[in-house]
C-alpha cells in the first residue's frame, strides 16, 4: 500500500508586526542559525562538551525549527500582501516540481 504521507502546520499571521521583505529574510537567516547552533552544541560542533541530553536537544531543536517556519510563513504574508503573489499556486507549482523530481507522489 503507497500511502500519501504530509505534514500540516498552520501558524498564524503575526498582527503585531510591520515586516519587510528584507527583514523577513534577515529574521529568517538569523532563526536558521539559532536551529544550526542547537544542532551544533548537540552534535558537540561548537567545541563546548555536550551539556544537554538528547531529549532537550532535540525539543530545542524542534523550537527552533518552528522559529524558522513561523519567519517563512510570515514572508509568505509580506509576499502576499505587500507584493500580490498567489502562494497558494506557488505552493501547488512547488509540489509538483516536487513530484516530477520524484520527491514525492
């Protein structure tokens, strides 16, 4: 059986903010590091000897990974709102490239 298997996560539009298209993409560089730092001090990257049990790394981890979505998600507003770009079509287009690359069914 070839089952379809996805993951959806809704995050919510942040109405506290002003964000430009520029510093959406800061913010989201800045939030990549903080996930590649926490990758980092487990994996004992960093030169620090590992201080953190697996379990709290990878919560850690999955913080910061959410911090990374919730910045792309919030670009996806600016690009919508600021620019009129269709993200629902950039994001079938982009499953479908998915697909012919053979990524996916």
């Amino acid at each position: 059986m070839n089952e379809k298997i996805s993951k959806t996560v809704t995050l919510p539009r942040l109405n506290k903010l002003n964000p430009s298209l520029e510093s959406t993409a800061l913010k989201i560089m800045e939030e990549s590091g903080e996930l590649a730092q926490a990758i980092g001090k487990f994996r004992g990257l960093n030169g620090e000897a590992l201080r953190v049990e697996e379990d709290k790394a990878m919560q850690l981890v999955a913080q910061e990974l959410m911090d990374v979505a919730q910045t792309a998600i919030t670009m996806m507003f600016v690009l919508e709102e600021q620019y009129g770009i269709d993200i629902d079509k950039v994001l079938k287009d982009h499953i479908t490239k998915l697909r012919i690359k053979g990524y996916c069914d």
